[in-house]
C-alpha cells in the first residue's frame, strides 16, 4: 500500500520564480557585478593593470562562490564561472550576429521546457528498453505513457515490440517532438506523440507511466501520480528517485550503470 503524501501549500508566483535555477543563475551573476568592479579597483590601486579577462575571471569565480553557496547544484557552478569567460571568448571570435541568433533559436526549440520545467533532455538509451518492456508482461493491450519522450527512442521501440499496446510520448519541447512526430511517420509506427505538458494529461488513463526527468521534477511527479494513478498501475522512473518514497522495485538494466525504480499502485485501505 502506498501511503498518502503529505499535503504542501502553494508557493507564491515570486518564490515560484525564485525556485527556476536558470533565474536565480541570472540574478546571481547580477549580484556579483558590483563585487567584481570592487575587486578591479582595489586591483588598479594596488598598480596592478586588470583588463577584460582579469574581470570576466572574478565575475566568473564570484559567482561559482555565490552559487554554492545558494545550494544549487554543482554543475551551475561551473556554468557561472565560464559564463564570463564564453562571452568574451564569444565576442573574440567576431562572429556575424546572425550565427548567434540561429544558435540561440536551434538551443530555444531543443530545450523550450528547461526553463519552466527544471528538466533537460535525457535520452534513456537501448538499456532501459528491455525492463520497461518486461512491464508489461501479462497485461493485454497495456496503455503507456513515456513523459518527456525527446526523440522518441524508447515509444517507438515499446510500439514494435509490443502492437498490441497504446504507446505514447509527450513532449514539451517542440523540435525533440517533431523528430519523434516524424520517426513515427516514417516507420509506420502505431506510437503517438503529444506535444505539451505532462501536467495536463491524466496518468489514470494509463498502466504504465515511464519518466527520465530531473531530481527537480520527481516531488511533483510523485503528486500527481499519488493523486490520479489506478490500482494496478506502474510508476517507472529511470535513474532519480523519489525522496521519502521507497520503490517497490528496484532494477538495473543490463549494461547500465543507472537504477530503474518501480512503484506499484495498489488498493488503498478505505476506498
């Protein structure tokens, strides 16, 4: 039996903002602006002569400090300190504008639901596909749901091996959706793929909800599921856990070094 979670109040819409990394990385590297112009004018008075890279280094570096120390992860540390540096490498390069533009737009519709969603593009792999196909073992004409499907690799391969099951992938982002819209198209597969947000969709509808998300995501994922999901229905996530929520399975797909947690809803006392 899976308990109940405990019920959370709503956040107001400025901690909402505040709880998006990409946001609190921007404000961050603002804050560390006036210390870094400090650091160069302590610099110069100590007849030292600071140019640009001297300043994009303690840009870059207080804002690594201040980014740990904020508790986010580590990899945005790192993203704060070269930060700087990419942008004055960026502007050496004297590229057109126009090449940054059509970088920024291919980045934008590859990774459109970062932003918001706190979830970037993870690609499952051909490891995962055989134990969440063993899943579905025993359940006639299964309903499955893959959330975050990118590319759709892992639909596309659950509608081959298994015809008989109604497979499905939703994706925010829309050029991983198109590309997997048109790997469909173009192998005749029955898979079908939504573009939007998982929010939206109803996971009663389904026997199987498969996720590779981010460790942002798996608190609200474990909500929903706990709120809609039906007795015999399976909750797979590839790789993040759910904090407070022991699985009721844990797998290792061979030749992966990751975990596959499995929860298994079943009737719940009093209903």
């Amino acid at each position: 039996m899976i308990p109940a979670s405990p019920p959370r109040g709503e956040r107001s819409a400025p901690r909402r903002l505040l709880s998006i990394p990409a946001l609190r990385a921007l404000l961050i590297q603002c804050a560390c602006f006036l210390p870094t112009l400090a650091a160069l004018f302590v610099l110069a008075r100590m007849g030292a002569a600071p140019g640009y890279w001297h300043a994009a280094l303690l840009q870059g570096g207080f804002a690594a400090i201040v980014t740990a120390r904020a508790g986010m992860a580590r990899w945005w540390g790192l993203i704060q300190f070269l930060f700087p540096v990419a942008v004055l490498l960026a502007q050496a390069l004297a590229l057109p504008p126009a090449v940054f533009l059509a970088g920024f737009v291919v980045l934008l519709l590859v990774f459109w639901s970062t932003f918001r969603t706190q979830v970037p593009y993870y690609p499952s792999g051909r490891a995962v596909r055989a134990e969440v196909l063993a899943l579905l073992a025993g359940r006639e004409a299964p309903r499955v749901i893959d959330i975050g499907s990118g590319l759709g690799g892992l639909a596309l391969a659950l509608a081959r091996a298994r015809p008989d099951a109604r497979v499905e992938g939703i994706e925010l982002a829309p050029l991983p959706w198109l590309a997997s819209r048109l790997r469909a198209l173009l192998s005749g597969s029955r898979a079908r793929f939504l573009r939007g947000d998982y929010e939206r969709l109803d996971f009663g509808d389904y026997d199987l909800v498969y996720a590779y998300l981010s460790p942002a995501a798996m608190d609200g994922l474990w909500r929903k599921a706990r709120r809609e999901m039906r007795p015999g229905s399976v909750l797979a996530s590839y790789e993040f856990a759910i904090a407070g929520q022991a699985p009721d399975r844990v797998l290792v797909p061979q030749g992966s070094a990751r975990e596959l947690y499995i929860w298994c809803f079943k009737q719940i006392d009093g209903q």
